[in-house]
C-alpha cells in the first residue's frame, strides 16, 4: 500500500453535545471525537447504506444502515468527554451504545462523523 503525504485514516474533530436544560438552556459539552477516514471507494458504498435497498417488489433487500451501526464502524474513540461529576468517560463500546442512545451526544456524533464523510461545510448545512 501506498502511504501518500497528508493522507490519514483518521481525523480528530471537535464536537459540541447541546443538552437541552431547564428553562431553555443549553449546556454546551464539547469533546473530541477520532473518526474512521473512509476510502473514496468507502464512502460510495456507505452513501448506498444510507436508504434502503429494495427488489424489484418493493421489499426491503437490506434496510438502511442504523446509528448505532454507524457508530461502530467510524467512531473509533474520544478525548475531553467528562460524565455528571467531571471525570473522563474512557471509551468502550457500551459507552459509545450509552452516547448514541443519547439524542444530544447521538447528534454531535453523527456531525463528526459527517464533518469527516462529507466535509465541514455539508455537515453544517444538513442541520
């Protein structure tokens, strides 16, 4: 394989969970997220994921790829991420199940994983 300059399989990017709080506040809770940098080859195939594919029937053939299977493909860690009391959440995969099933963090994830996918300015535009 051929190792070109520049060219990494991974990228850090910085989210934001926005926890909804009392009052109509917002707790800002960034953190870094290490994304899987998909092949060219990669992101055709994971766009083809995305809706469901369907026979000539009409019947589901192989459904859309899920959150959290999402997750567990291109999320391959995070730093600066503290629980309730301030200590850092290592990662795992139950913690990564805990944050998907958490709109707020499910949210800042999937922008992570579309910032490195589809690029900044398309992950901004789809929210």
């Amino acid at each position: 394989m051929i190792i070109l300059k520049g060219v990494k399989d991974r990228i850090d990017v910085k989210t934001t969970a926005k926890i909804e709080a009392d009052l109509g506040k917002v707790i800002n809770v960034p953190f870094i997220v290490t994304v899987k940098k998909p092949t060219r080859t990669e992101k055709l195939e994971l766009i083809e994921r995305l809706v469901d594919q369907r026979d000539d029937d009409g019947e589901i053939v192989r459904p859309k790829i899920t959150d959290e299977e999402l997750a567990q493909e291109f999320i391959l860690g995070w730093r600066e991420l503290p629980d309730a009391e301030g200590n850092q959440i290592e990662f795992s995969d139950d913690a990564l199940m805990a944050l998907v099933d958490c709109p707020e963090y499910n949210t800042a994830l999937s922008n992570a994983i579309q910032e490195v996918i589809f690029g900044k300015k398309s992950a901004l535009a789809k929210n």
